[in-house]
C-alpha cells in the first residue's frame, strides 16, 4: 500500500503532462541541498539533491540542476500535513518526516542546522500551498442557523 501511495503522491507525469507543474526549478529555488531519502522499493537510503520552489520538493542525482534535468521525483507540498524531526523514529541524527494523511516519508540532513532549515522550508511552503481540507459537518454557516440563535449572538 505504501508503494502505491508514494506512487500516487510522486507518481510520473501522464502523457503529456510534464513533472515539474510549470516550475522553473533550476532557477531560483526557496531551498535547495543534498538529503538522504529511502528508496521508493528498495528502502536504502540514497542521497538526492532537493529543490523546495512553488510548493513542489523535487529531487535529482545531481547537484547541477539545469532546464534540461528530469527530476527523479516530486512531491507537492499542498498534500502534506506535517514536517517535523524524527530522529526517535528511525533513530538516526539529523532525521525528519514529511506527513500526507496516507503515508509518512523520511529524510536525513547533513547536519542539525540542516535539518531544522528544511523543516522551516517545507512547513512555510505547506503553509503558503496546502488547501483547506474541511468536511461538511466541519463548515459551520452562521446564516443558516434559526433567527433566534443568530440575533442573539
């Protein structure tokens, strides 16, 4: 199930759609740096360059990230709900998560500095990107409350 959400989430571009959204990753990017992530079948841990621009984290093999690199991956920070350290989690130094309501992805920065400028990065973008998720006994519509509730208020 994992798989097939990670696939759902990072999936690749359908046909003629391209990866990157419109964004011009190669330039300018709110963040950007080496992290280790897991694999998405084989869960070793691979060091990615990741680029934080426009509410999408991508990552590539190389540092040199040009117009013409295809990034390896994706993940649109509109469907994530938390980022925060997990060193407890996978007992590792310099560990983080990234949380969507599904699944929960994990990464390893150089250093406690490093870690701690991701987290910021990414909950500022989820923050500026994520829609609000609210389900219909959660919308509370004042004007349709009965007239004496709403007078009195």
């Amino acid at each position: 199930m994992a798989v097939s959400l990670w696939r759902a989430i990072v999936g690749g571009p359908s046909a003629g759609e391209d990866a990157s959204g419109g964004v011009e990753f190669w330039n300018n990017p709110e963040r950007s740096g080496w992290l280790n992530k897991q694999g998405e079948y084989i869960k070793t841990w691979r060091r990615r360059w990741f680029v934080l621009k426009q509410g999408k984290l991508f990552w590539f093999k190389e540092s040199v990230v040009t117009r013409a690199s295809v990034a390896r991956g994706v993940i649109p920070v509109a469907l994530c709900l938390t980022v925060k350290g997990a060193e407890d989690v996978l007992n590792r130094q310099f560990a983080f998560e990234l949380s969507t309501s599904n699944d929960t992805m994990y990464f390893i920065a150089d250093s406690e500095k490093e870690k701690e400028d991701w987290i910021n990065a990414i909950g500022r973008s989820i923050v500026q990107h994520s829609r609000s998720v609210v389900t219909d006994n959660e919308v509370l519509d004042y004007d349709s409350r009965p007239p004496s509730q709403s007078q009195n208020s």
